[in-house]
C-alpha cells in the first residue's frame, strides 16, 4: 500500500516510517504543501496523511485543492484541533477521516485500513443498522422499526453510504462524487434525493435520523449520537 505523508514534524513522520514500513506500507513524505501537491499528482497513492498545520498553505486548503484536481484519494487528516467545528471544516473541506494528536499508530494504521477497503469497494455485506433503521445491501431491503421502506435507486444509494458512515458528517459533494462521478449535477439534484430519503425513513416516525449540517452535508445518526 502506497501513501504520501503530508506533515512538517520530521518527528512524527520518522515515527510513521518505523511503524508503517514493517507492516509492508511504502511510505513518501512531503514537508510543506506544495511539495505535497506535487507528490499526489506525479504519483497514484492509496491513501493520503495529512496534518492541518502546514508551512505555506493550511492542511484544509490543501485538501480542497487536491479534491478540486479531481483526487479522490482517501484522506486521514492530523491534528491538535479537537472541537466539532473543527471537525466539521475538516470533512467539508474534502477530509474522509480526522485523527486528533497525540494518537495510537496502531489507531492510525487501522483508519488506514478501513479507508482504503471502502475507496477499493471493499464493504461488508452485513446488514447495516442506524437505530431501528436497518438495510441489507445483499438484497437491498430497507426496513425502520421492522417496518418496510421502499426508495428509488439513488437516495438508496445515498442512504446506504450514510449508514456506512455513520455518525460522520459526510460533505455535500463527496455525496456527488460517489453517486454522479465527475459529472457534476444539477444543483438543486442532490437536495430532492435527500427529501425524497427523508420523507421515506424519518417523516412516517417519532424520531428522526437524518440530519443536514448547513453548509457542509449531510448525518445519518441515532438521536444521542447528534450533538444539541
């Protein structure tokens, strides 16, 4: 597995070598942003570590530079910054997971993983449950409190992504990119799949949710899992 290393503490990306290496990862640095954006379009690589605080150009910059390219590489973003809010930048600026310093390499590595199995296709055919909302991405069955719920092809699609993300806030245009590539839609496209979601999981029930973050995307998350 092939990743770029985005990080200015020459510290913390020694530490990456020693314990990426041996578990078979092969492992560029990049110092400073710009050397990053160079590294990500000479070179395909399966995953991307990126620290927020950069020499030059902030990691959140960055990040949608590169999503701007076109690079759909996933993306573990480092950093001290540990509120929602900064959080939510993160993923709005492109991020696909956030890791708050200090960390476990073996958490690290882990993340790296999973992004990498779910950028691959590679998801688990289990049913996946969100509350009392459950779906078998086998036979496509959606069901909220073992009621059935019937949905046309692309808000299915969204929902099953939602679900596999959840509690994450999953940005607006990684929703696009997911479902309509780089083709972008029409603006108003997404907002009517997201409505036709909502009035088939939540409107018919006491709870909802689906929940939208204004000006970032969309959560699909149990009630006590969505901050007040």
């Amino acid at each position: 597995m092939y990743v770029l290393v985005i990080e200015d503490n020459p510290d913390l990306v020694a530490n990456l070598y020693d314990f990426l290496e041996p578990l078979g990862y092969v492992v560029d640095a990049a110092y400073d942003a710009r050397s990053g954006l160079r590294f990500a379009a000479e070179k395909k690589f399966d995953a991307i570590i990126l620290d927020l605080t950069l020499p030059g150009m902030d990691g959140l910059d960055l990040c949608r530079r590169l999503r701007d390219t076109g690079d759909d590489t996933p993306i573990l973003m480092l950093t001290a910054r540990d509120t929602l809010d900064d959080k939510l930048q993160g993923f709005a600026s492109g991020a696909d997971d956030y890791l708050v310093k200090p960390f476990a390499m073996q958490e690290l590595e882990a993340r790296l993983r999973a992004l990498v199995k779910r950028a691959r296709g590679e998801q688990s055919r289990e049913p996946l449950r969100v509350a009392d909302l459950e779906f078998d991405p086998v036979t496509l069955r959606v069901t909220r409190a073992g009621q059935p719920v019937v949905l046309p092809p692309i808000p299915l699609k969204i929902l099953e992504m939602l679900m596999r993300q959840s509690p994450r806030v999953v940005p607006r245009r990684e929703i696009e990119r997911r479902i309509w590539g780089n083709v972008r839609p029409d603006s108003d496209a997404l907002r009517v799949h997201i409505s036709v979601l909502r009035a088939a999981i939540d409107r018919p029930f006491p709870e909802a949710l689906l929940r939208t973050v204004h000006g970032i995307g969309y959560q699909l998350a149990e009630p006590d899992e969505v901050p007040d």
